[in-house]
C-alpha cells in the first residue's frame, strides 16, 4: 500500500504499508475524511491472523503536508483471519467526525466499528455481522458487503448478502421471517447496534451489492446481483424500512471474483429526486449502459435487455468488471459513472437530470478511447474518481 497525497497541484509520496496479497480480488486499504474537522483516517490489512488484524494511521488538517500518525495496530474482536476487503465512508452530516468502517477476512467473517474522531469508541457488535458471507468461488473474493450513512441523521446502515451455498436460516430465534430466498440481511447502529434483519421481499443472495445515500434526506437506495441465477434486486429504504423489488432484471452477467456489477447514485434537480442503478446486463449488452430509474420505492426500467439506456463511444469490451458511480457533491444533478473492463481499458460517463426529469447521457472520456487501454489489471478498483468538494 503506498499512500499519495494531493496538494491541489501535485501529488506526494506520503508512506506505504505492506497489506498483502495481489490486489486481483481483494481491497485490503480504506480511506476517508472526518466531515468536521478535515483531518483522514487510513485503515488498512496487515496480512496477519489471530491479533491485530488491521491497522490505521491518521492525519492532522493543521498542515497539508505533515501530520501523519505512526502505524497503529487494532484487534478487532470478532476478527481472526486475514482481512481481504475493507470498506470505509465518512458521515455527511457536518457536526460529525464519525467514519464507518466495515471489513471481512479470509473466513467470511465481517465485521464493523465506528471511527468518532476520538477513536474507534464505538466498537463492534457483540458478534460477528455474518460467518458465512457470500463469496464467488473462495472466501473473501469478492466485496459482498457495503454501507452508508443517513444524510440527516447520521445513522448507519451496513448491508450484505448471506453465502447462497449455506441455507439461509434464522437469525436469533426468528423463524418466521426467513426463507432460503431472503439472502440479504442489514444492521443499523442509531444509538446502538440494532439486531440483524432480513431484507424482506429481496427474493436472490447479493454477491454484488452497492448502496448510496440521498445526500438531502434519509433514504437509501441499494442494488444487489447474484453469480448463479443472474438476478438483479433492488431496494429502497425509506429513513424507517426497506421495500424491496426482486427479479428486475434476470439476464445480468453473473458476478464473477474481484468484480462488481452494479452502482447506485442519486440526482436532484430543483424539487425533483431520483435514485439511479446502473448494472451490467448480459452478453453483448454489458458493452453498454443499462439501469433504473427510482422514485421512492417505484423503479422504472431505462430501456431494455435489448435497448440500452446509453450506448457509449467506444463500446466497452465485454465485460466490465468493476463499476462505480460518483455523485458531485456541488452539482446534485449530475453523477460520474467510471469502469474497467476485462481488456484492461478505464472509461468515464456522465449523468445529467433535468427537473422534467430528462436525463442526459454523454461521453466525459476522449470521444473514440477510452481514458486508459492499459490498466494494471481489470478488477478490484483499478482505477478511482472523487470530486473536489472545496470550493
């Protein structure tokens, strides 16, 4: 791990770590920001087992080029394997300092904690989120896992798909609301860690999952498709309750290790919101862009199987592996949405809505390539993309 850091012309060395593995099918790092003060947060794997699992270093906002903490290393409780995926995101509500950070290891394990800025006193669960996470072929070989803040609230949400391999049976004493089709469980931390649900009405596991927050409110939009039945769900959380929509589209391509195959955004122009998913469709069509719209718990399909929503310029070879989007934080009507494909090549489209809502597809990369034709590797986020926030 070799972290850089951006001065607003140039870019620095800063320090490195040694994290593990590959890079192909495991992302052993996360980085964020405290929203209050400015100063970062890096956690990262240590490629160890049993104890001290992870580390983290900080960095100070006094000074843009100093301020770095030593290596500190953490135990996490219910942690004993090597931690391949890390997920982290800072709260949006602008009296915080709270980051989340959430992680599995080579066991399946995940598992989640809370940054305040004074450190991580806001542990974990009592227990482990889940044993046995979804993977593709191996653990941990794919992120199956993700989570988001509430704009207002701050609240946490952490979702993830159940191992499709292993019967989905209850959580506690509940057997009344799981069936082996209600793979895709969540947890909230309001004030404290509430218990594990099941996402009702979500009807495949969620090998692939992606979650976003309106930046105005409290909803949450979350998509989720699976590597067997090629299944695409899609969910809507209102600020109190999912409502969920299985089997939106049951042609997508079938997640595949180190890849991920769906995005979810949010667009508001003027009074009009709209939630976006964006997923890879199978065959020939995963060359082009295909998504929903949402209003609320209302997803409208853009196109169909054999309609594109947008078809880009040059089409992206088939497939992509890793899909991501970005929405602008000082343009709220307007989302990036970046990718690798399995030929190694980046691109970058953007999204632009309208109050009617129309919206507006368009070629943010060079007209006729892509930005990049020789990525390291295709999957795993070879490649990132983040918005100036200030000014």
């Amino acid at each position: 791990l070799t972290i850089f850091r951006w001065d607003g012309s140039s870019w620095t060395s800063e320090w490195t770590a040694t994290v593990g593995g590959n890079g192909t099918n495991a992302q052993r790092f996360g980085i964020a920001y405290e929203t209050q003060s400015g100063e970062a947060l890096v956690i990262y794997s240590r490629n160890v087992a049993t104890t001290n699992e992870l580390a983290y270093r900080t960095k100070t906002n006094s000074n843009c080029g100093s301020g770095w903490s030593g290596e500190i290393p953490f135990d996490p409780v219910t942690t004993s394997g090597i931690v391949h995926w890390i997920r982290m995101e800072g709260s949006p509500v602008s009296s915080s300092n709270n980051i989340a950070v959430a992680w599995a290891d080579s066991a399946s394990d995940l598992s989640a904690m809370i940054w305040t800025g004074a450190g991580f006193t806001i542990g974990e669960p009592s227990s482990a989120l889940e044993t046995q996470l979804e993977r593709v072929s191996s653990s941990q070989d794919v992120q199956s896992f993700d989570i988001a803040f509430e704009s207002t609230s701050g609240e946490l949400m952490v979702v993830w798909g159940l191992n499709q391999a292993t019967t989905c049976t209850a959580v506690g004493t509940d057997t009344t609301t799981l069936s082996a089709t209600n793979c895709i469980r969540y947890k909230r931390y309001t004030s404290s860690w509430e218990a594990t649900t099941v996402m009702n009405t979500v009807a495949d596991p969620a090998t692939n999952i992606d979650i976003s927050a309106n930046p105005n409110s409290d909803e949450l939009v979350m998509a989720a498709l699976d590597n067997s039945q090629a299944d695409l769900s899609i969910a809507y959380w209102s600020g109190s309750a999912w409502t969920g929509r299985a089997n939106q589209d049951t042609s997508t391509n079938a997640a595949v290790a180190g890849g991920k195959y769906v995005a979810t955004g949010w667009l508001i122009s003027g009074s009009t919101t709209r939630s976006v998913v964006l997923f890879v469709n199978g065959g020939a069509q995963s060359q082009r862009i295909h998504g929903f719209v949402g209003n609320g718990s209302t997803f409208t399909r853009q196109g169909n199987d054999t309609t594109p929503w947008f078809t880009p310029t040059p089409l992206f070879a088939n497939a992509p592996r890793w899909i991501d989007i970005q929405m602008d934080p000082k343009n709220k009507d307007r989302l990036m949405f970046t990718l690798s494909d399995n030929a190694s090549d980046l691109f970058a489209k953007r999204l632009v809505m309208t109050s009617t809502p129309t919206f507006t597809w368009s070629n943010s990369d060079a007209p006729s390539a892509p930005l990049e034709a020789n990525l390291r590797q295709a999957t795993t986020v070879p490649f990132g993309f983040a918005y100036w926030r200030n000014p």
